[in-house]
C-alpha cells in the first residue's frame, strides 16, 4: 500500500520552493530584487502556472464570470505572462551583456545618453509607470555601447518599483559596470497612481535625479551636464 502521506518538498509550490532557496541562502525576495541566479530550469514556467492559479482566483473573487464572459476568458492566463515574462521580468532575467572596452584615447570630457523610454509598475498598487531617463557620463578606464544604457534601464525599470529606489539602482548598476570618473542619471516619470486613481492629477510628473563623482562634488561639472541633458529634451518642471 502506497504512504498517503506527501513529504514536504512534494506539496510546496513552485513560488515556495524558491523562497526557501533564497531564504537558506540569506538572501531577500523583495518587489524590485533580480532572483534570476536563484531560478532552475523549469521553475519560471512553474512560476507562470502558478500565478495563473492566483490570478483566476482574484477574478473569481472579483465575482467576475471568466468562463462565460468571452472577454475575461483567459485573462487569468495572459495575467500570468505579462507579469512574469514582460512588466516583471528584471526581476526573473539575468543582467543584461553588456561588453565593456577600454578608454583607449583616455575620453574625460561629458557625454550624454537619452531620452531612454522606461515603463515600470508602482509597487504600492502595480499602476503602470512611464517615462524618460538621461545618463551623463564622465568615463573612467572602461566605456559601453550606448545601447547597453537602454538594456539596462529596461533591465532595472521592469520590476514593482518606486522610483526613489530604481534610479538608485541604474546608477549602482551602470558605476559596477563602468567605474565612471562621473555619472549624472535623471529619471523623469507619470504614475498612473497618481493620474488613474486617487488623486486623478493628470499633468503630475516626477522627477529623480542621482550625482556620483565629478558631477556631486563639481558644481560646475553638475550645471554642465544638467545643460546638456536639457538639450537633449529634458525640461525641469
């Protein structure tokens, strides 16, 4: 006679099983942290079913009739691989390639990337988030191609985010890969938190901005770059 009984790595799901990974390593799982290096093969499309569960059960909740209403028939399934494969996925996908070359002409003037278009989702009420950042580079030993500042401003933005939290996390990102002399990045956004509920301001943007190097202790060099990025189409509100 079989044991009716399950051990306990038999009845958890796939989002636990990757918890207690990430709890034994010490490691967190908050809204806007990158666990790609915790995921194993198989485990994402786990994900995904299991949040398709989850979304039908919101639905059901909701007291909405996905299978007679042929609108909402399948919601539940499209829910599940917009968050996990499109509006989350930095959290679930490696950091992007992003080849670094060496300064070879020693470049220590400014040079400026942007408008780069970035969509994220408000971690308070997952609202859509959308907007325009810069970068502003003084180079130090090592450069990147300029598309590879889009890579990973979709890299970071694709995950619940505030915003006070995600420019600081381009400029961590972008100094680990380049080890700039100076980095400017200003990020400027309309959440639909603000504009689709609550207080339903329509015009409200907001602007971040995050100063390393040359360009937090140069006021001059500050002004500079904050000229050139103006020109570039940003306009301070």
């Amino acid at each position: 006679m079989k044991d009716s009984h399950k051990s306990a790595a038999e009845t958890l799901t796939p989002s636990e099983t990757v918890r207690n990974r990430l709890k034994s390593a010490g490691r967190t799982y908050l809204a806007n942290d990158n666990i790609s290096d915790a995921l194993r093969p198989g485990d994402l499309a786990a994900i995904e079913h299991e949040v398709e569960r989850c979304a039908g059960a919101i639905l059901d909740a909701l007291v909405i009739d996905t299978e007679n209403d042929h609108n909402t028939r399948g919601t539940a399934k499209r829910l599940a691989k917009m968050f996990v494969h499109e509006v989350f996925a930095g959290r679930y996908l490696p950091p992007p390639t992003c080849t670094d070359f060496p300064n070879v002409r020693s470049m220590d003037e400014i040079y400026v990337v942007g408008p780069i278009t970035v969509r994220s989702a408000c971690s308070h009420h997952l609202c859509p988030i959308e907007g325009e950042v810069w970068f502003g580079v003084i180079p130090g030993e090592r450069v990147i191609g300029i598309s590879k500042f889009s890579r990973i401003a979709n890299w970071i933005l694709s995950r619940p985010q505030i915003q006070e939290e995600a420019i600081m996390q381009l400029a961590d990102e972008v100094e680990r890969i380049i080890a700039p002399r100076g980095l400017a990045v200003v990020l400027s956004a309309r959440h639909s938190c603000m504009t689709w509920r609550g207080v339903k301001e329509d015009g409200t943007t907001m602007t971040t901005s995050v100063m390393r190097g040359i360009f937090r202790d140069g006021p001059a060099a500050r002004a500079e770059v904050l000229a050139l990025i103006q020109a570039k189409g940003f306009r301070c509100q």
